[in-house]
C-alpha cells in the first residue's frame, strides 16, 4: 500500500494500476493487476504458462515486460482445442492468439500446440523463472502438470496456480494447493477464482518475497485491494461485449419482419435492448470513474477512496446474470 509519503510499499508498484493491451471476458481478468505486478517484481528472464486458450493472462504478462522494457521470453503451451471443463472451441482461437503474439510481442513470444506431457521435453530443465498452471483443473491434473515441469524451474522460480479457490466438484487445484502452500512462501488470492503463488526457489527475487511477508502480516488488506484493482479491468472487459449484445438485438428488432414477430417478439426485444443499453452507458461511465480512482491511489495518502467501490463486485455479478437473460425466449405470440 501506499506509505505515508505516498511512496509504494513491496505489495504494490506503479505497474499494479497498468490496464491490459488486449481484453477478454475472463476470470483471469481480476488478475491482470497483480500480473503486472508480479514481472514488475520478479523480472522474469523466462516465463511458461500451460493452458492459454484465449491468451489473456499471457499477454498481460507479455504486454507487462514490454512496458518494462525487459527481455522476458514467454512460452504459452496449449492444445487450443479445449477440454471438457472448459469447453471446446475452434481454430478462431488459436489463430488469434498466433496474430496477437506476431503482431503485437515478435521475438517475444513462443506458442507450442501441443499437450503439456508431449512438450515438456521442448523446454530445458531448470530454466523458467515464472511458471503459470491453468490447464485442467482436476488434482490428479494439476499434480502431474506440476510434477512434470517442476524440474524445470530456475534457482528463481515462482509458480502461480490459477483457480485455488474453486470448490466444483470436479476441481482439485485447491486440495493440491493446500499441499504445497505450507512447503514454500505463499499467498493465495481469492477473487478470480482463486490464484495461488507460490515462490518455490532457492533464490526467490527479494522483491517476491518481501510481498509474500507483507501479504502474510495483512491478508485481506492485500485481498483487498488487488480484487478492487481487478474488478476495474474485468468491467472494462465487458463494456464491449455488451456493446456488441445490444447491437445484436438491435438488429433482430430490426430485422423482425413478420407481423406475429413484430406483436410477439420485437416488444420484449426492445425493452431489453433498452435496458442493456442504459448499462452500457452506466459501464462506460464507471469505467472512467475507476480510472480516476486507480489515480487517486497513486497520490493519495488515504484509503477512503476506496469506500464507492466495495460495491463492484455485486455489480459484475449481477450483470452477468443480466445478461445470461437478455435473449427471451421465441415464444408463439397466441400461446
């Protein structure tokens, strides 16, 4: 935090309050704040991350070393077909992280197509400094990606584990990081879906160290203040999926041509368009208010800025649900 000179303590730096180059509707969205943080602090010679699917966590981390000027190399490992947790997708996905890494980080990215059993021989023993695990989420599958790049990590590693605190049935990355936390310095954050990290070298960065210390002394404080930080970029995520919802039913009012449509369906269309047309605009204008918020952090010696925002959260969730039930359903109009 902040101290009284206004200086940044070792749980935040400037880098905290960066905003992602590329955007995605995703759970790893609350974490972009921290991840900056953490190349900020560790200045990862090498990062690899397993599973990456839409590229958001990958890049956030990429697009933070550029900043940085570092000369990070990350390597994002993935079969880009998706499983049965997270749901299959197509070739869109992996073409468009492929533009994104050649565009946007030439020379600093690396994508390997493969499972993470079949590419382990593809990265040299004790070589990678950040190691990200967000592949399938079942314990006997993260145990195994774990126990097989272990011995891949440098005298420096850190690990992060993605999804500690979720509690699905069929999700075990919690039980492994009950197993693993008490053996090395750790903190676990628990928005997002939970995000574990875990400083399992023998030469550890200082800086990630003395994080895990201040972390361990005031938990929630640090809770606290990375899941605020977080909210701010999974809404300025949203704000263009809705815009393009409303579009898309803008169209279907428009494009209702029968008469049984237009008396039926059209009605609910509209009233719903309108409705996500004023959370549009209320997004877009939280959004900037965040930002001013995210820079009144920066000078201010005070955390009473923070009291307007303990209610975003409840925002996102509820208009997620908003718009799980945006669509109504094509009723027959006589029924």
């Amino acid at each position: 935090m902040p101290d009284a000179t206004g200086a940044f303590s070792a749980t935040l730096s400037a880098a905290s309050y960066w905003m992602p180059a590329h955007y995605a509707v995703t759970a790893w969205a609350e974490h972009a704040p921290f991840a900056s943080w953490l190349i900020d602090a560790a200045r990862p010679r090498t990062v690899l991350e397993l599973g990456t699917h839409n590229g958001f966590s990958f890049f956030a981390m990429a697009e933070a070393a550029r900043r940085l000027g570092l000369p990070t190399v990350l390597t994002a490992i993935d079969s880009w077909v998706g499983d049965d947790q997270a749901g299959f997708y197509g070739e869109e996905v992996f073409h468009e992280v492929t533009a994104i890494a050649e565009r946007d980080y030439p020379g600093a990215t690396r994508l390997i197509r493969a499972y993470f059993a079949d590419a382990a021989d593809q990265i040299e023993d004790r070589s990678i400094d950040l190691l990200h695990i967000d592949g399938r989420h079942g314990y006997d599958d993260v145990l195994a990606d774990f126990e097989t790049y272990r011995g891949k990590l440098s005298d420096r590693g850190v690990v992060i584990f993605h999804d500690t605190h979720e509690f699905q049935p069929t999700f075990g990355v919690h039980r492994l990081w009950g197993e693993l936390a008490p053996t090395a310095p750790s903190f676990e954050f628990h928005h997002g879906h939970g995000l574990g990290v875990l400083a399992i070298g023998s030469e550890a960065p200082t800086a990630v160290l003395d994080f895990l210390a201040e972390a361990a002394r005031h938990p929630e404080s640090v809770r606290e203040t990375y899941h605020r930080l977080g909210v701010e970029v999974a809404m300025r995520a949203e704000v263009p999926v809705l815009r393009q919802l409303v579009a898309e039913l803008q169209a279907e009012v428009h494009g209702a041509t029968s008469p049984s449509s237009r008396s039926g369906f059209a009605p609910q269309l509209e009233a719903t368009n309108a409705r996500l047309a004023d959370e549009v605009r209320r997004l877009t204008s939280e959004s900037a208010r965040l930002a001013a918020v995210a820079e009144d952090y920066r000078t201010s010696t005070s955390w009473r800025v923070t009291a307007p925002l303990r209610g975003l959260s409840r925002a996102v969730g509820s208009l997620r649900g908003r718009r799980a039930a945006a669509r109504p359903s094509r009723q027959n109009p006589a029924s």
